[in-house]
C-alpha cells in the first residue's frame, strides 16, 4: 500500500511539472477559478434579492451550502475529474491495457493518476468561506454538530469516489463512453441547490438509490444547525455500501475487460 | 465572395457526421436541459422577496424556453479555434478557396440547428404538460418573429464574443480560462441564466441591459412573454446593435495581428 501511495505521489508530481510547462496560463487559471468562485457568490447574492429563503433555506444557510459543495467541488475536481476527462480515449486507444498489466492496484490508477492544480483558487476560497461564516457565528459549533459534520464530509467524498468507480467501470464496459465527464457536471448541477427544493419523489431517490443530498445539503444541514443526526447515520452506511457496490462492479468489469483498442 | 454552394455542402456534411451520433446528443440534451430545471425548481420553492414582478407562471415559462434560446445563441467556435493553431489544421483551412473560419462557424451552427431536433419537442411537450400553470394573456403572436430576431442577433453577438476570445489562441495555450471568466461566469450572473433579468434590483438591471450578455438569452425571452414595451425593444436591439460592431472590430483586429504571427506547423 505503501509503495503504491509513493508510486502515485511520483505521478502527481509529474502531473503538476507538466501543468507548470505553461506557467503563465497555469497561474491565470487558479486566478480564472477564484473569479468563477466568487461570481457563484455573487449569484447567490443576487437572487436573494428577489427571493427570501430558498425552501426554507436563508441565505446564509446557502452560503453554507455553496462553501461545502465549492468545497466537495474542487476537491474531485482536482484529483479525480481529469483522470476521468482522458479515460474515453484512453479505453480507445488501448491505453488502459497497459495500465492493467502494471503490477498495481490498478483502481487506484486509473482514477488518481493525474492531478490538475487549476482550481487551487476554488479550494482556498471556500475554506475562507467555511471561516468567515464560522466567525460571523453562522455555524452551531459544539463537539457533536462538528464530529457529525466530519463524518457527513467524509460520506460525501466516499459516495463521489464511489460514483467516479461506477462511471470509470461502466466507461470500461461500454467501450464508448467519452461523455463520462458529461455526467459528473449533471450530477454537480443538482447538488448546487438544496434537496428540499425538488419535488417528494425525486427527494426520496437522492436520499437512497442516487445518494446526491449527501454530497452538499447534509453536511451543510448538519453544520447549520438545521438536520438532526440521521441523515448523518444514513449518508455513512449508504456511502459505505456504494463503495462496496462500486468495487464489485469494478472487479466484475476488469474481469470481463477483453482490450478494445490496439 | 458568398461561397454559399460550399457552405452548404460543409454543413450538409457537418449534419451527415453529427447524426452519426444520435446517442451522444441525447446524453447532450440532457445536459441542456438540466441546469435551467434544476434553477426552476430553486425559484418555484423560493419566499418571494417584496418587489419581485415575477410569479411562479414566468418563472416556469422562462425556464422552459432557457434551453431553446441558450442553445440556439451559443457559439462553440472557442474550443476548436486554439486546437486548429496548436495542431497546424489552421494551415489548411487557410488555403481553401472561402474564409477560413467559416468551417468551425458552421460547425456549430449544425451543432445548434441538430439540437432542435429533441429541443423543439421537449420544450412543446413541457408547455402542453404543464400548461394549466402558465398565463397565456402576456402572449402575443407578433412578437414571435420579433423574439427570432432578437435570438438571430443574440446569437451573432456570443458569436463574436467567443470568435474574439477564440482568436486569442494564436498567442494563448489554453482559452478554456479566458473563456470562462469572459463568458461562462460572467454570462450566467447577467445574462439571465441563474436569475432573470428582469427580477434583478433596479441598478444591477440597468448594468445588465448595458452589457451583451442579456442579449444573449434573457432578452429573446423576455420579448417572447410580452413583458417590453416597444421602446425597451427598440433600445435593446440598439444595445445589442453597439456590441456586434465593437467585437466585428475586436474579432477583425485579433485575427490579422494573429495571422501575422502564425508559422504553421503540423498539419
């Protein structure tokens, strides 16, 4: 495991030398970010000019939202989305081949071989965000609404990884599926907004089978002194169990893989 | 100087290729169509602020026709631009007997015309399904060939603005960043996609018509529901009017400063 992790970290490290070959435009693109960042702010500030609350939801509860989905965001953005932005072609070239027969856990490089820098500027600025809204005394800080909102943070990271092993597997499967990356911005689109917003049907469906209100509205319930500690409980079993499903896929797939490309 | 036989035989061309991929454009409707829902929902689930005009009808009907418009204004010359200077394309493009941006115009306009294809549908489907919860009195069929106009020169604006950015791929690697900033962030706060235009504060609104992203997809709309009185057309168009001509400058200048630079290589 060990020397997996040093041998990823040598990846990453080629990854971000290959990004600064181009500082000019790498620097700009962390400024590009912070600017997008602040531009969704600034959405938010505006429609509540002509909203009060959003289901419920004031505009501080949103800012909430908008720090731990930026958060979430930059996160897969960074380590995972440009891994998945290249496995279209990769399976269509017969990249991948190659990558299977390295003597590694080849999940793991599939998905965290590349790394891309560029919304550095998003990161920073929503963790800024999380702490002006904690010093504007937004948040309920007590041991229990933190540990709960750790615990939602760390379901949400695994339920994104999960969805990115499902995706990756599926791209594998179908051979042709270069929209992959089209997906993840979908399923971003809705956790942009809280789940309350949608109608009772669709709620239901992002609780259980497609667990998106995990990602963003209960951690940011959770810390805003809005949810109770359920959704917390529910969010980490179904996160624990979309790992294990996305595994079995994974491994029924790499089982099947039969080489597409040359 | 027309060259309209070859431009049509490329765009026949261009459809002939995109039709080829009939499941990827599902997969790309459902991503047209997805964000402006999901901002429907948000506004039909708000407590509405003291002064805004909107009810939850307007919201409905302007989110509905956000896809149509959206797709039919946007431009995506920006991303094959940078890519035909980088792999030496350009080269080629640039000794056929037409101007040589013209294949990457129609391009996109084949992606915009073939995207009618499912949005038409979709749009008449969602007004017939939820047409008990619109307020029909605004409408007016003369202003229909209005709104088309007003979508034709919407769309000749975002054209220019990304031409503009575009051509910026002689000097830059990547445009992806500029492009954001001057026409994905900037474009849905003023533009109308997060929130109508016509819903903005009072001095945010006048910064809004001033600018060209309005043109682009809330104007249309807001012609299309009868909500403008003749003079904010006519005052519309002028606006957009001003903006065409300052990037048909733009857009001109780049690209001769560009070309001049420009050493071909690959191909």
């Amino acid at each position: 495991m060990f020397s997996q992790l040093k041998i990823i970290m040598k990846l990453w490290k080629a990854s971000i030398i290959q990004s600064m070959e181009y500082r000019g435009s790498f620097i700009f693109s962390i400024f590009a970010n912070f600017f997008d960042f602040i531009f969704g702010l600034l959405q938010y500030l505006v429609f509540f000019t002509a909203a009060k609350s959003i289901a419920g939801w004031s505009s501080d509860n949103m800012l909430a939202l908008y720090s731990v989905f930026m958060f979430i965001y930059s996160l897969q953005f960074i380590f995972l989305y440009p891994n998945i932005a290249v496995l279209g072609e990769m399976v269509n070239t017969g990249g991948l081949d190659l990558l299977l027969t390295k003597p590694l856990d080849a999940r793991l490089f599939v998905l965290l071989r590349k790394i891309s820098l560029e919304e550095l500027g998003s990161l920073s600025t929503s963790i800024v965000l999380f702490i002006w809204l904690i010093s504007k005394g937004v948040f309920v800080i007590t041991f229990q609404s933190v540990l709960l909102f750790i615990i939602s943070i760390f379901s949400a990271l695994i339920i994104v990884y999960s969805i990115y092993i499902t995706l990756t597997a599926l791209a594998i499967m179908l051979e042709k599926m270069e929209d992959a990356s089209e997906f993840i911005w979908s399923l971003f689109s809705f956790c942009r907004y809280p789940t309350d917003i949608y109608p009772a049907k669709m709620k239901f469906l992002f609780f259980t089978f497609f667990p998106i209100a995990y990602i963003s509205t209960v951690p940011a319930q959770t810390i805003s002194g809005l949810g109770s500690t359920e959704p917390v409980i529910y969010g980490f079993i179904i996160s624990i169990l979309s790992l294990l499903i996305s595994s079995a896929i994974w491994k029924k797939t790499i089982r099947s893989y039969t080489s597409a490309g040359s | 100087m027309l060259h309209l036989k070859a431009h049509a035989a490329i765009l026949k061309a261009y459809l002939k290729i995109m039709l080829t991929y009939r499941g990827m454009m599902i997969l790309h409707l459902f991503r047209v169509v997805l964000m402006p829902l999901v901002i429907a929902a948000a506004w039909l689930s708000i407590e509405k602020a003291d002064g805004n005009p909107y009810e939850n009808s307007d919201y409905l009907l302007y989110y509905l026709l956000v896809p149509l418009v959206m797709n039919l204004t946007n431009s995506r010359s920006v991303f094959r631009f940078p890519v035909s200077v980088r792999d030496g394309t350009l080269s080629r493009e640039l000794i056929k007997p037409y101007p040589p941006l013209m294949n990457i115009v129609i391009e996109s306009f084949t992606n915009n015309l073939q995207m009618l294809l499912y949005l038409v549908p979709f749009t008449l489907i969602s007004v017939f399904l939820f047409q008990s919860h619109f307020d029909f009195s605004f409408l007016s069929y003369k202003m229909v060939p209005i709104s088309i106009l007003a979508i034709f020169f919407g769309a000749l604006t975002r054209l220019l603005i990304s031409g503009s950015i575009a051509l910026t791929g002689f000097w830059l690697e990547d445009v992806t960043t500029l492009n954001l900033l001057l026409n994905g962030s900037i474009w849905a706060l003023l533009g109308g996609m997060i929130i109508p235009v016509a819903t903005f504060p009072e001095k945010i609104r006048q910064i809004a018509e001033l600018l060209p992203y309005r043109y682009m997809l809330s104007f249309p709309i807001e012609i299309f529901s009868g909500r403008l009185t003749t003079l904010a057309i006519y005052k519309g168009f002028a606006v957009m009017f001003f903006w065409i001509i300052i990037f048909s400058f733009t857009a001109r200048f780049i690209w001769k400063r560009g070309i001049k630079i420009y050493s071909a290589y690959g191909g």
